[in-house]
C-alpha cells in the first residue's frame, strides 16, 4: 500500500514550559517512567488529601469528554480517525489549517454520519497555541488528544468508558496507554520503536497548558494536580509514517531543514534538490521518493497480528473502500 501519507510534530515556544518538561525528562532518565508515574501519584495525592488545590468537579465543565484534532492535510486519514473515536466522545473540536479536502472531509462527517464535529480554521504555525486554544474551547471534563492518523480499536470505548466511571471525579488524572505504530504502509512497523505511550486523555484544568520543547510541544500538567493511569493494553493505532512516498520524503526533508535551524532561511525548493543529489543522485522528486520509500521499507517488520491484534473495523472498512485492500 505505498500510495498513503508521514506525520511529523508541528510546535511552539513557551519558556517556563521548556524549564518544566525539561525536568520531567531529566526525572524520567533518572528514575524511570515508573518511577515518574509513581512520584506523581505520591505527590498529587498528598496535594490532594490535604487540601492544597481545588477540586477537578469544582472547575465547571460538564462531564463527558473533547477530543482535540489538529490537522494540516490530513485527507488520508482524517476520516477514519474521526470515526473510530465517534462512540467515546461527546465533541470533536477540529483545528485545521490544511490546503487539501480535509475541512470538507470533516464537515461530510458532521453532516452525513452524525459526528459531534466543529471545525475551526487555523494559521499554519504554532502548535502549543493551537493546542492551547483548543483547550480553552473544549466544554467537556475529560480531553482526549487525538491527531488525524490516530485510529482506536474496537473495544477501547466500552474499557475507556468503564475505566473513567470508576475514577475518582474530585481527582485530576493523566491516562496513558501504548499505540500500536505502523510505518511505510499498513503492513509494517518498525521494530525499534513498535509502540508509542502518553497521555492521550485527561481532566481538563485552568493549570494545564502545552509549550514548545525542543521541536516538539509538550504537556505541562502540574504535579500537584496530575495523578497517572497507566493502560497497559494496546487501545488505538497510530498511522505514524503511512503515507504516498513523495508526501514521505517531503515531510522527511522538512523535518529535517527544522532539526537544522533553516526552516524559513533558506528556500525549500533550493534545499530539497541539493538534498536529493546528495541523497539520492536526482533532481527529479518522484524519483527520489521512491528511492527513499523502497529504502525506507527494507528497513521495518511486518506487522504481527498474533502479538498486537487485528485492524480496527472503521480502519479495514474505509481502507477496502478507498484502495481496494482487505487488511
């Protein structure tokens, strides 16, 4: 399936964020993910017991949950996405600055399948505040981070259903749980970095807030506040790199002009041929990209049903539709 889409991490800058999450990595190396959950749920609950913060039914949003989707040409996978999260959540706030159909991809969905959409159009640009605007607009409790190539699995809305009625609701959380990744195409992943944990739902609260670290935006959630649920079943697919070759190789190159400090200093055109004769010996894009996809491939595994699980419906349904192919 090589005629599909890549994502990579849009971002923004917020100083007292980088201080922030720059500890929480350094804690996390020191003492382990584990460790990180654990002194979270020391800390919050003492913080709790005794008082020190208000309590989460105190913050006036109505129970149930916003998802928050950012989009920027997402038309591959948009649909599906929203779609397999459609019997979790109560609103699906959409932030889109796309160039292609995924605006109307979305309002189709809004008007044709039902889906609690309500799409906002967005300046290309700064992610943390993109996020950040989403998150004063949610009008529900619980947020669910959700991009355009995340799919869930069958069975995750009735466990994540049953895991949130029986929380605690004067308490804050951050629940995570592992996507399964896919690279290339539906039928590989790579071996090195099979699954993707974070906190993909949690309470909403005025102390919350993304900022910008490294290339990459974080969440800034307040230990004090933030207690941890860890999943630890698979719930959901991330499309990660499942994308055409040329969209692949372009967000590749893009990533790349980022990581080096030259997005917006030098001309993408420019950057891109002398990438792909150094790469590549071509100047001819399509060329190239195959070149990079065919490489790219030989690089990942297949992906194993028997230790992961099956396709989600909604992702084997509009797949078979849309290319012809039964997952």
């Amino acid at each position: 399936m090589h005629n599909q889409p890549y994502v990579v991490c849009n971002n923004v800058r917020n100083c007292d964020g980088d201080v922030v999450v720059h500890w929480r990595m350094l804690a996390r190396r020191v003492i382990g993910r584990k460790g990180v959950f654990l002194l979270r749920n020391v800390v919050s609950s003492l913080a709790f017991h005794c008082k020190l913060i208000p309590q989460a039914d105190t913050v006036g949003r109505e129970d149930g949950i916003s998802a928050l989707t950012c989009t920027y040409n997402e038309e591959d996978w948009v649909e599906a996405s929203l779609l397999s999260i459609k019997d979790l959540v109560d609103e699906i706030l959409v932030l889109d600055s796309s160039t292609d159909r995924t605006p109307e991809i979305v309002e189709s969905l809004r008007e044709n399948r039902g889906l609690p959409v309500k799409l906002h159009k967005m300046p290309l640009g700064d992610m943390a505040y993109t996020r950040n605007l989403g998150l004063s607009m949610a009008r529900y409790r619980w947020i669910l981070i959700w991009d355009a190539d995340f799919v869930l699995k069958d069975e995750a809305p009735a466990i994540l259903k049953k895991l949130l009625g029986g929380l605690d609701e004067r308490r804050y959380y951050l629940i995570y749980w592992p996507h399964i990744c896919l690279d290339g195409d539906l039928m590989h992943q790579d071996p090195r970095n099979a699954l993707h944990v974070e906190h993909w739902l949690f309470t909403w609260s005025p102390k919350l807030h993304y900022a910008k670290v490294g290339l990459s935006d974080s969440l800034v959630a307040p230990v004090t506040y933030y207690g941890v649920v860890y999943v630890e079943k698979p719930l959901s697919f991330h499309l990660r790199t499942v994308r055409s070759p040329v969209r692949l190789l372009y967000r590749h190159y893009r990533w790349l002009m980022r990581r080096e400090g030259l997005e917006g200093k030098v001309n993408m055109e420019d950057y891109l041929k002398k990438r792909m004769i150094t790469d590549f010996g071509t100047t001819n894009f399509t060329q190239a990209a195959k070149l990079y996809f065919q490489k790219y491939l030989s690089s990942l595994s297949e992906y194993r049903k028997d230790v992961y699980g099956d396709y989600p419906k909604v992702l084997k349904n509009y797949v078979k539709r849309t290319y012809g192919i039964n997952l």
